[in-house]
C-alpha cells in the first residue's frame, strides 16, 4: 500500500477523530443515561416520597383539625369541616400520584395503603361528628343562659325568708331553715349541671343528672312541707310562684343536662385516642415504610449512577490518552520521516552542486519524500548520462582534431613532394599525375575531415543544448524540490498545530 503523506495525515487523523469521536459518543452515551436515572428518581422514588410526605402531612392535618373542633366554638365547626374535606381530597390525589410513580410490584405491595387511609378517614369523621358538636365553652354557656332564672328564684326564696324575719309567727326557724335549704338546692343543682356538661366520666354525668333530677323531687316536697306551717299560711301564693319559676329555672338545666349526657366530648376522645390515633399511626409508619424503600432504591440509583460515570471517566481518559499518543506518535512518525528524507534531499543536492555526480540515496519509503529521492537519483542518473555524452563528444573532438592536424601534415608533405615533382618536371608526366591524385585524394580526406569534425561540432552542440535542458530540468527539480520542501515545512507547521489542538480537546474532555 502507497504511504503518501496525504494518507499519513488522513490516517493520523481520522485516528484522531475516532477516538474523539468515540470519546463523545461515551460521554454523550453516559449523560443520557444519568438523565435516564434521574428521570427515573424524579418521576419514582422522589415524588414517591414527596406524596408520602404529603399524605403524612395530610393525616396530621386531619388530627388537628379533629382536635381543634373540640376546642373552637360550634359556630367554627362548618369551616373546619371544609378543611377537612380539602385534607382529605388532598390526601386522595397524593396516594394516587404516589401509587402511579410506584413500579408495578412495590404497587401490588402498597394495596394495603389505600384501605388503611379508608379507616383513617372514618375514624376522623367519626371524631369530626362528635367533637363538631362539642362546646368548649358549654359551662360558661350554661351559666350565663341560667343567670337570670336562679337569679329570680333566689330573689323569691330570699323575699319569703325577709318576710318570714319580719313577721316571726310561730314555725318561723322552721321556715327559715326549709327555705335556706331551697336556696342551697338550687346552688347545687346548677354546680351538678356544670359537672354534667363538664364531664367525660358518662357514669360520673348520670350521677349528677340524677342528683339534678333528686333534687328536683326535695324542692316539691320542701315546698309541700313549708306550705304546710303556720308561718307560712299567709304566703301560699308565693309558693305557686316560687314553683313555676322554679319549673322554668329545671327546665334549664334539664337541656344541659340532656346534652351532658350525650357526653360528644367523651366520645369524640374516645374516637380520637382509640381509634384515629392508633390507625393514624400504623398509616404514618406504612407510609415511612414505603418511603425507606424508596430511599433505598433512590441510594441505589445513585450508587449506579456513581459507578457508571467512574466507568466513564476512566474510559474518556484512556480514550483522551490514546489520542493523545497516538497525535504525538503520528507528529514524530511524520516529522521524523520527513525531515529525514528532506535531510538526505538536501545532502544530494549540495553533492550534486559540488559537483560530486556519484552519490545516491536509497528512497524506501512510499510517500512524497520517497518520490522526491527518487527523482533526485533519477536527475543524477540522467547528469552522468549528460557528462558522459559530452565527455564522448570532446573525445571525439579532439580525435577529429588530430586526424585534422595528420591530413595537414599530409597536405604539407603533399606540397613538398609537388614541389620537388615540379622542379623534376622531367621525371615524367606520370609521376606528376600520381602525385596529383595523392594531392587530390589528400584534399577530399581533409574535406571529409572537416565535414566530420562540423558533424561532431554539431553534436557537441545538441549534447550542450540537452546538457543546458538537463541541467534546467535539474535545476527545476531542486526548485521543486525547495518547493516541496516548504509545503511540507507547511505541513508540519499544520501537524503541530493540530497536535496542540488536539491537546487543548484532550484537556478540555478531561476536564469535562
């Protein structure tokens, strides 16, 4: 395969951009999967828990709602059950959402929460029923309501005894004693009807309401008794109004103690401590149950999360130092290559301008440097062929020269024999034509010579010409060379700054 520095460069790189390549898909490959686990956690174990809370929060609501009923006056106890209903509306759409962000078996084993919450909701209504109709206030109620009937009594009962004082008839200590007695009957009726209504204890209500209704019966026979003394004949209409105001002051009472004896505050205790408590409790403990489970997924969520990016991180950092290497082994590989083939470009051509025309470089390499060693022994090739052409062509030059200077001589020796032929005109007319034709002979050899010598002249042109294209053509190809020099300083200058390029994306990913 040709290794052409263009195929180095691509090859380099597209290493390069592999391996960076690779080195985002993992990166960008692990963000999608923390996303994926964080959506997972946001969408399950946090609005798990977040709902859990809510329904917690919901539940605690609906006990202090139940147990401010209690303490509130009635008037308050229609708002307050529109603020239950709102918790408990509330606290449905947060089971619903917590169910929905459960996976399907933790769902199937939260059944029982849904059933739980069901109990939690009718024991709380069951309390709202009860502590709605408490009143708090019921004694201070009561006293206020029954001020003005004991007031009236105890001023007819207080007017008879003045009376009785005043007139002293016989059987008056008597009267006096019945009547103080009738006054303290109607204190203690309205203390017993305050520890009616105030009261949890229901047998501790059905003995005042009893000790109310004894009390009653004492007054109509106290009254029976005091009518009956003779102190008392005169003031036989008081008795009739002393009854009827005391009829309305029971009357009373008798409501009070009517709404002792539903004993609402009893009940509603009862149902808050016994019953919505205990299941209001054991529903916070399901649900804390429910929420360290999903905890625990949640922590194990993060554990993987933890672990994959360690797993990434080491991956982008053997990636980012393999393309490290692999940048700064193609950059020496490359540089070294072609420094060193332009090293030897560069000794050939100063061997050549020296004109040392039997040195060589041995060209391995496949790529550009490689062509251009070759060519450079092909350029030397081709000079020694020049010089050897010209070296042929002075040679024969010089023996055309000599042959020049024996057919010179020839002609001389020629002249001298004619010369010593006409003086002996006499030796006869066939020698002279002899040496005629010798002379003649001699002329046509030295024409021949002469063309042969303008025939080598002419050759020593062309070989001078083509050694003056040759030596163009060479002096092209080290400008070629020079040329190619430069664009592959070019291409190193490139290289390098590719490499540092590389290195900056190689610190940047690391530091990402």
């Amino acid at each position: 395969m040709r290794l052409t520095i263009k195929t180095k460069l691509m090859a380099s790189f597209g290493a390069l951009i592999v391996l960076l390549g690779g080195a985002g898909y993992a990166g960008i490959s692990s963000l999608q999967s923390t996303n994926d686990r964080m959506t997972a956690f946001s969408q399950g174990p946090f609005v798990q828990v977040q709902e859990g809370l809510k329904i917690q929060s919901g539940v605690n609501d609906v006990r202090r709602v139940v147990a401010r009923s209690i303490a509130v006056d009635t008037s308050e106890n229609e708002k307050l059950a529109g603020v239950l209903d709102k918790d408990w509306t509330a606290i449905e759409t947060a089971l619903a959402t917590m169910l929905q962000a459960m996976p399907e078996a933790a769902r199937a084993k939260s059944a029982d929460l849904a059933p739980l919450l069901a109990d939690v909701e009718a024991a709380s209504r069951e309390a709202f029923a009860f502590s709605s109709k408490v009143d708090i206030l019921i004694s201070g109620t009561f006293l206020d309501a029954s001020r003005d009937a004991q007031a009236v009594l105890m001023a007819d009962l207080e007017d008879l005894k003045a009376k009785v004082v005043s007139e002293n008839k016989p059987g008056a200590p008597a009267a006096l004693a019945i009547l103080m007695d009738l006054q303290q009957l109607t204190l203690r009726s309205r203390i017993q009807t305050v520890a009616a209504v105030s009261r949890t204890d229901l047998a501790k209500i059905r003995e005042s309401v009893a000790t109310v209704s004894s009390n009653q019966d004492t007054l109509r026979e106290k009254l029976t008794t005091l009518a009956a003394l003779p102190a008392m004949a005169a003031h036989a209409d008081a008795f009739g109004k002393i009854g009827g105001h005391w009829d309305t002051y029971y009357t009373q009472l008798r409501t009070y103690l009517d709404l002792g004896l539903e004993n609402n505050l009893n009940e509603a205790l009862s149902t808050i401590n016994e019953r919505l408590v205990p299941i209001a409790l054991k529903a916070e403990a399901r649900i804390n149950e429910l929420n360290a489970e999903a905890s625990a997924l949640a922590t194990s969520s993060v554990a993987e999360s933890q672990t994959a990016y360690e797993a990434t991180r080491m991956m982008l950092i053997a990636i980012v130092a393999g393309a490290v290497l692999i940048g700064i082994a193609a950059a020496l590989w490359m540089s070294l290559s072609i420094s060193r083939g332009l090293a030897k470009s560069v000794k050939l051509a100063e061997d050549i301008g020296a004109g040392d025309l039997t040195q060589t470089v041995e060209a391995k390499g496949q790529d550009e440097i490689g062509d251009l060693l070759r060519a450079m022994n092909l350029m030397t090739d081709k000079l020694r062929e020049i010089v050897s052409d010209v070296t042929d062509s002075a040679s024969q030059v010089a023996a055309g020269s000599q042959q020049s200077a024996a057919t010179a001589e020839q002609l001389s020796q020629g002249a001298t024999e004619q010369s010593a032929s006409t003086e002996q005109l006499g030796q006869g007319v066939s020698e002279q034509a002899s040496a005629t034709e010798q002379a003649s002979s001699a002329m046509e050899e030295m024409a021949a010579n002469i063309r042969q010598n303008s025939e080598n002249a002419t050759t020593t042109e062309k070989i001078a010409a083509q050694a003056s294209i040759n030596a163009e053509r060479s002096g092209k190809a080290v400008a070629n060379s020079v040329e190619a020099m430069r664009t592959i300083a070019e291409r190193i200058r490139i290289v390098q700054e590719i490499a540092r390029q590389t290195d900056l994306l190689a610190l940047n990913a690391a530091i990402e």
